[in-house]
C-alpha cells in the first residue's frame, strides 16, 4: 500500500496524521490489501453503523465424525436428525431465520450420535459434553452469550452504535443492519485414540431495508489431545475449552467485523534486562524477578513502511496463565511495560500485544503476537495438544517465573 504523495508531503513538515488515517488513505487509493486482511472493509464500515445484534443463526452440520465411522455408517443420519430438534423458525423483522435453541439443539447432535459407536470413551466425552451444555446455568457456549462477547466487542469501536436485542425485540425502523450471531456447530472428531474438540461460529451482518447480505465471518476454535488426557480430573480440559473457545470467537468476530486493521508489519518478542532467553529464542523466557518488564519490536513492512510512525502506535497488553487471563494494559505508550501486580513464582505465563492505531474516528486493532505457525486454517485457530497449552495461548510468548523470583 503506498503512500500517497500528500501524506510523505505532510511527513516531511512533521505534521500529525493518525495512523490509522494513513492506513485507510493507501487502502482507499486502490491498493491491494496485505493478504492477511479478512475484516470487513473500512468502506463498509463507515456506511453502517446502527447495528443490531441478534443472537440466531442457520441450520447445524454434522456434529460428530472420525475414524469410527468406518463401523457405524449410520451415524452421520443420526446427528443430523438429531440436530433438528433445537431449530425454531421464527420472523425478526420481515426477516425469516431459523433459531437454533442451544440447549436442546447441542443436546440432540451430540445424542443423535452416541447410538452409532459402542466405544466406552467416546461415549463418556459425549456424555459429559452433553451433560455441561444442557445442565450448566450459564454455559460459555450459547447464541446468547457469544452475541454478549460480541456486543461489548464492538461497543469499543467508536465507528458503531451497537445494540443488543432479543430474538422477540422489534427492531428500530432507523436500523442500519442486524447482525445474526450463531454458534453453528461443536464437533467432536475422534481419530484413533485422539478426540478433537471444535466449534464454530458465524456473523451475518444483514442489510436492514432489504435483507441483503452485507459481511459474512466464520471462525474456529479447535483442541486436541488424547481422549484419556481430556478425561482426566473430571473433563477438566474440556470445561478450560469451552472457556477459552468463547474467549477467542467472541473477540475475533468482533474484531473481523469493526475493530481490526491488517498493515504488513513484523511483531516479535524482544530482549528485555529482566527476562532471558532460553537457548537464545526469544520467544521462550524466564525471569528472576515477580514483575518483569515486557519489551517486544514493531516493525510496518513493505507498501506499509512508511504509512506511520511507530511512535503514534498504542499496545494493549495481556498475561494468562494455563487458564486464564491474569493481567491486562490498554493503550500503554512505547514498546515496553512493567507487569504489576507481581506474577507467582514458579508458574508459566503466556503473554501477548497488540498495536491500537489511533484515528480521527476512533481507534483500530491489529492482530495479537503470536510465533508464525505453519499450515494453520483460515478464519481459525487450532492446537496441537491442550494440556500443554490451549490453543488460544500456545503460541504467545512464554515466561517462566523462578521459584525463588522476588
């Protein structure tokens, strides 16, 4: 994306132009966008901004495959038949959808496929999965709360006025589009001794006046590990998965949506006085100390390299443990920042960052650090063994904290 002459004019006098500001200007005079960028486009952005969000969505898919399938050829007709029991179709507006119920409509894929193999953990994990999505009061994995995440995702896009309405909600007639969000499937893929865990959402943004199809995102969120391993201490991991599966979709489609950019840059981990770098990988760290500071590079690449200074860039910052997230920054200045509160010794963080580029209407995101990872699927992401890390950690940088850290 080059620059347009009047921006390096303006460069060269020192004046202030946001970033984000010249992002949109190369991206506007015709240029083709990096190949990562699959948000919505800024042009359609700034024409819709009275947005309803509804949680709804279409019809399932298979719910449950692998290598088992070989004995039970059945079983596919089975989930799918299974799967109707939830779906309602119902009117929004003069807009016919057809409303997936969560709880009956998981209950009934993963039921409609535990006649088909007779393999006693398999059949366990689909218990317990189904047991959790229909008896757990607030369960992560429904419309309703995926539409939530969705909601206060978009709430920090100053562009959009978000509104959060029910299936029932008559919609206002000033509405520019409703967005549908649906949890479309939760998979379980048993291949050999292994099971993967997937779901998968969608946002529909609809053109209000006539139903037209404006924007369309599916994303995924995939864990695997050995069925015994997710058996263990009562299905742990899979309650951590359901955790962390809504964590990511709600925040990736809010960002595909209205909140993210996609410059070419580099962003990587850095040396810092008080992290080192094992075997000289600076994305693998351990630190003496219970608040180390943080330090990483950035870098605007190609078309991109002069679009902005690095120096107008924000970061919001974030720690998890093997959990959970346990510290959080937003919009720190500079390329460097000192976690406090104090971290727990001997424990292993995973910690991340992401540049906010500030603009005249509001700001835009880029994507969190992660190391690059070869053969990942588009519009998802996907582990490769969740009791070492989840999927939506494993690839942040790495902090072990010493025992005797002070």
């Amino acid at each position: 994306m080059p620059i347009p002459k009047t921006l390096r004019a303006m460069r060269k006098r020192r004046a202030h132009w946001p970033v984000v500001a010249a992002l949109a200007a190369s991206q506007a005079a015709g240029e083709t966008a990096p190949p990562q960028a699959t948000h919505m486009s800024e042009a359609l952005r700034s024409s819709v901004s009275r947005v309803v969000i509804v949680p709804a969505g279409g019809g399932s898919r298979e719910a449950v495959t692998g290598t088992y399938e070989k004995k039970t050829p059945g079983l596919a007709g089975g989930i799918s038949q299974g799967a109707e029991i939830g779906q309602v179709p119902v009117e929004v507006g003069h807009v016919p959808v057809v409303i997936p119920i969560p709880v009956l409509r998981e209950l009934g894929m993963l039921f409609g496929g535990i006649r088909g193999t007779a393999q006693r953990h398999v059949q366990a994990m689909r218990d317990r999965m189904t047991d959790d999505l229909v008896q757990t009061v607030e369960q992560p994995l429904t419309n309703a709360a995926l539409a939530n995440d969705v909601y206060w995702g978009l709430r920090e896009a100053s562009s959009v006025d978000p509104k959060l309405f029910a299936v029932t909600t008559p919609i206002p007639q000033d509405t520019d589009a409703v967005l549908y969000v649906t949890i479309d499937q939760v998979t379980l893929n048993i291949q050999k001794s292994e099971a993967i865990i997937t779901t998968t959402a969608t946002a529909k943004l609809e053109r209000y006046s006539d139903g037209s199809v404006l924007y369309r995102k599916e994303v995924s969120y995939e864990d695997r590990d050995a069925m015994r391993t997710w058996a263990k201490d009562d299905y742990a991991l899979w309650t951590e998965y359901r955790v962390f599966a809504r964590h990511f979709l709600g925040r990736e489609l809010a960002a595909e949506l209205y909140g993210r950019i996609a410059p070419d840059h580099s962003l990587a981990p850095a040396s810092s006085g008080s992290i080192k770098a094992v075997n000289e990988n600076l994305w693998q760290g351990k630190t003496g100390t219970r608040s180390p500071t943080l330090v990483w590079a950035f870098e605007l690449r190609g078309d991109d390299a002069g679009a902005a200074d690095a120096a107008d860039v924000l970061w919001d910052i974030e720690v998890y443990d093997e959990r959970r997230p346990v510290y959080s920054a937003k919009q720190v200045r500079g390329m460097q920042h000192t976690v406090d509160p104090p971290l727990e010794p001997c424990k292993t963080y995973r910690w991340t960052v992401r540049p906010v580029y500030p603009g005249p209407d509001g700001s835009r995101n880029g994507a969190w650090m992660r190391a690059a990872q070869a053969g990942k699927p588009p519009g998802g992401l996907s582990g490769r063994k969740v009791s070492e890390a989840h999927a939506y950690i494993q690839d942040f940088p790495v902090l072990r904290v010493d025992c005797k850290a002070k």
